[in-house]
C-alpha cells in the first residue's frame, strides 16, 4: 500500500492524541494489521472518547458468514455474494440531543471493524431521506465483492434522524435538516476515523467514499466541502437537485397526464398513458434507432450521444393501429423527454436521455414511461403545472438551496492532494437524469482545465446503458467494481478507462463501461457477448 496520507484539521488532532499512548501494531506490505486489533471488541462500547460527543452503546463481534448468508439491507432478498470474515460491529451515536420540536435526536452509526483489517477506511453512503441506519457492508458499485469482505473498515449512518426512507418531517428542526443536507459528512468521517484509531491502535491509511443516490450526493459533499479527508470518491446517480430534478419528473408527469385515461376517482392515471403495447412498441423504435451506433445491434445503447430518436417517427399517418401512436402521445412524449422550460426559454432541468430501460417493468425502479414519471415524494398526477411558479419555489426554498451546494465545481483541494472522483449513473434512470449528472461533470471539469485533463489526472465518469437508479434494469449489466477502479488508481496510479459490467439481465455477457465521453464499441469480430471484443472509442 502506499505511504500513508497526512490526516488533516481536526481529525489529525483527535487520531493523534488517541492514539499517541498505543502501541501500535505492525502492519504487512498489503496493511493487514499483523498483531490484530489493539483492544477486544465487547470493550469498545465502555471506551470513552475525551472531547467528543461520540457514544459507542453496543459492540460484538461477529463470526465469519458464507457467501449468500448476508442480507444487503433488512427485508431485502438480496444477499452479498461473497463470504464476510469475521469483524467487530460497534452502533452508537454522535450529537445525542433532544430538538427544538422536543424529539430526540442523533446522528446513529454503525461500523464494521474486521479482525483482518486492510488499514483503509469506507463511508458508506445512504439513500432517499435517510433515516435509518443500512448495514455497514460497503456493497454499492463493488461488485460481488463489498468493501468489508476486502477488510475495509465500514462506517454507515442515519445522517441524524430516525424515520422511513421519504419520511420528511426531521426537517422541521434546523440542526436535523443541516446534518442531512451536509454536516454529517464531517462529522461522521471524524467519528469514523477517530473510533479506527482507538480500535486498531492507528489511523486508516487511506480513506473512501461510495454512495449513490443521496449517498452519491454525500459523496460530491465530501469531495467538496470536506476535501482533505478523503482519497477516493464514488459517487453514483447523485441527488443533487432534488428540487429541479422533482420539477423535470413533474413536467413529464403532466405531459403524460394529458393523455392519461381517468381511473375510478375520476383522476388520470399517468401510469396508464401508454399501454404495455405501446411501451414495447417505444422501446423497440428507440433500441431500432439508436443500439447498432456502437457497432452491434445486442439490444443495449451504448452510443448514448449520437442516438437521435424522434418520436415523430411512431406518429400515425392514417388511422390509428397498435404499430403506431396518436399524435397527442407523440406529443407527450417528445414534450416529456425534452425536460421543462421556464417562460424565458431556459431549461428548469435537463432533458432524460433516450434508453433501453425507459419502459422498464418487474424491476425495483420501473421505467419513467412505466410509472408515469411519479416522483418518489411529492404527487402522483400533475394535472396542471407552472414551471416559473415551481422553478422560484424551488431556488427560494432554503433546504432546497442547502442540497443544491453539492453543485460547488471548485474543487482544487480535492484534486490537489491527489483525490480522485469517479461518477456513474444508469442512462434509464427514471428519477434523476443522467444528462445531469454529465452537465455537473463537464462544469466541474471546465473548472479544473477541461475535460481532457480531468479525465487524465482526477475524475471519471461512466454512463450504464439500460441502468435504471442505482441499479437494475429489464436490459442492462449493472454489476461492476468501480471501489477497485478507485482504489488502484490512488494507490497505484492507474487510471480506469473502463470497468468491466455483467447482471442478470444478459447471463453470460460482459461489456466494458468506458469512461464519459467514450462508449463501449464493437471490434468488429471475436465474441459479441465478451467484453474483450469490444474496446472504448470516442
């Protein structure tokens, strides 16, 4: 492993003054510590931490679990591939306090410390409003191998506050609301290491961060607000627009509530605006349109930039039969994808890209056209909208406006201690737009000397075809290790031109995820359903 970096500010100071004391263990070439931890794991929760608000209440340990016995998060049949080595699991809480509102309130942890430990350090990131405390595996965007089976210490939070994942009410209370926009970042970045230090007997090496969705936003929080404490960053469909992005799922709401038939309550049901029939018959018109771009027609879009689908195409020139569309959807559905304009002609959010997935059914995220562009908060049917009226609502909302600071493009320190910032983002994403997620990444880059030389030196972006959010997807690949892609090129200096993808959708295929603005092509002979057959183009 490379030298270990200098912690910084705060967090230095605190690992110093409790770890000075320690005799600290020997650790191997590869930084497993060869002596093991340096105090028993029951111990830990009656260990007090001087000058902190840190409170360790429970600590076992947990002995070795075969592959397929782990659940990713409770009530989720999902199980982790790989076998977990046995490891210390310590919850606690940060900042205990009752709110202004009378109800109690902390930032919840829990890390995962295993016995063979490989000096490096994960924030796991969460999900939606947080709320609750996900197990500390490190599993998004790793493959079939998480974070803690790699011996990654792992520390995973509620970010401040207890509810249901889109349960909204903690922000009533301004010390809640600032922990989620932004603050527990920091502050459990210093638990975490802090808590490291005292375990082990020395602090991690090297530190990570991978998250997607609001975990993809705390991950561009940390890369932007907290820049000296961490080496590597995942950050996957970032939430960073809640409020613009709610607004472009609105707009393509109304468009398709306009159409809609009525149901029983004698509303719309924009779900129902586009039979499944008709779904399949976009689909196909978009896949026919759009998938031979990157040299092979194989039912995924990898050549996202020159796909030029028009709806008009599907429009009927006579009259109407299931292989075509009524003028009023093609009208929709252009007016939907197009994204929302304010009355100056500008665009409120950016347009949703032209994908495989955009009708996705049977998956945990169905498709924008599946669902009828719902947002996960916020109504079901827009039967009326006014873009200006949402668009100043939205920037006047100072909640709002706190999320948004993940939108900072400065961001030399990061980037000047040698971190290094990797995006991903599924192109059938139905809640946030992949575009946006590029339109960051290019803004940011332009910051720090174009695209080029970003792309050479700091920070990758990866566009997963037929990928609905975070993961999924009726036609895509959307297992690959992109904790790795980080990992080597930190400490080994290799940069990832690509990531190679696999996933349930295609059994025995694999393709090369390239870095934006590359794509995926065929070679034009070998295998079409292996990864080495193909290569990245511009």
């Amino acid at each position: 492993m490379s030298p270990m970096r200098k912690e910084t500010g705060t967090i230095q100071i605190i690992a110093a003054l409790l770890v000075g004391c320690m005799a600290v263990p020997v650790f191997s070439e590869t930084g497993v510590a060869a002596d093991g931890p340096a105090i028993n794991c029951e111990g830990l929760a009656g260990v007090g931490f001087p000058g902190s608000t840190i409170v360790i209440e429970k600590a076992e340990a947990v002995p070795d679990a075969p592959a397929g016995t782990v659940q990713v998060r409770p009530g989720d049949p999902q199980t982790v591939g790989a076998a977990i080595p046995s490891y210390c699991r310590a919850q606690g809480a940060i900042d205990r306090r009752s709110g202004a509102d009378g109800k109690p309130y902390a930032i919840g942890f829990a890390i995962a410390l295993p016995d063979r430990w490989n000096g490096r350090f994960l924030f796991q990131g969460g999900g939606g409003l947080n709320g609750s405390i996900r197990p500390p595996l490190g599993a998004q965007a790793a493959g079939e191998i998480p974070a803690l089976a790699r011996g990654f210490a792992v520390m995973s939070t509620d970010s401040g506050h207890q509810g249901a994942v889109f349960d909204a009410s903690f922000m009533a209370d301004q010390e809640a609301a600032l922990n989620f926009a932004q603050a527990s970042v920091g502050k459990v970045t210093a638990a975490a290491k802090t808590i490291i230090g005292r375990y082990y007997g020395r602090p991690p090496e090297r530190s990570y961060f991978v998250g997607c969705s609001t975990g993809g936003r705390e991950g561009m929080i940390a890369s932007q607000r907290y820049p000296g404490e961490f080496d590597g960053i995942v950050a996957g469909a970032p939430a960073m627009r809640t409020g613009r992005s709610n607004l472009g799922l609105a707009w393509a709401n109304h468009q398709f509530t306009q159409i809609a038939p009525k149901g029983e309550s004698g509303k719309p049901e924009p779900a129902r605006a586009f039979s499944p029939s008709e779904r399949k018959l976009i689909t196909d018109a978009v896949v026919a349109a759009c998938d031979a771009n990157d040299g092979l027609k194989d039912g995924m879009i990898f050549n996202m930039r020159e796909c030029r689908f028009d709806p008009a195409v599907l429009a009927c020139s006579g009259a109407r039969t299931d292989a075509c569309l009524a003028p009023a959807q093609v009208s929709a559905l252009t007016k939907a994808f197009a994204g929302p304009r304010n009355s100056r002609g500008a665009p409120a959010y950016s347009a949703f890209p032209w994908d495989s997935g955009i009708a996705a059914e049977n998956v945990p995220i169905p498709g924008i056209l599946t669902t009828g562009a719902r947002s996960p908060v916020g109504p079901a049917v827009f039967e009326t909208i006014n873009v200006d009226e949402i668009e100043d609502r939205v920037d006047g909302d100072g909640m709002q406006r706190l999320q948004s600071t993940a939108n900072w493009t400065n961001l030399n320190s990061f980037f000047g201690h040698g971190g290094k910032l990797l995006f991903y983002h599924g192109v059938s994403d139905p809640w946030f737009s992949a575009l946006d997620t590029i339109d960051y990444y290019e803004r940011m880059a332009a910051n720090s000397g174009g695209v080029e030389k970003v792309r050479a030196s700091s920070s990758r972006a990866y566009l997963v075809p037929g990928m609905g959010h975070c993961a999924s997807g009726a036609a895509t690949l959307d297992r690959f290790d992109l904790l790795q892609a980080v990992v080597d090129w930190v400490e080994q200096g290799k940069a990832p031109d690509a990531v190679i993808a696999t996933g349930p959708a295609f059994p025995g295929r694999s393709r090369p995820i390239c870095a934006y603005p590359q794509h995926a092509a065929y070679k034009g002979q070998g295998d079409p359903e292996d990864a080495a057959s193909f290569e990245c183009r511009d």
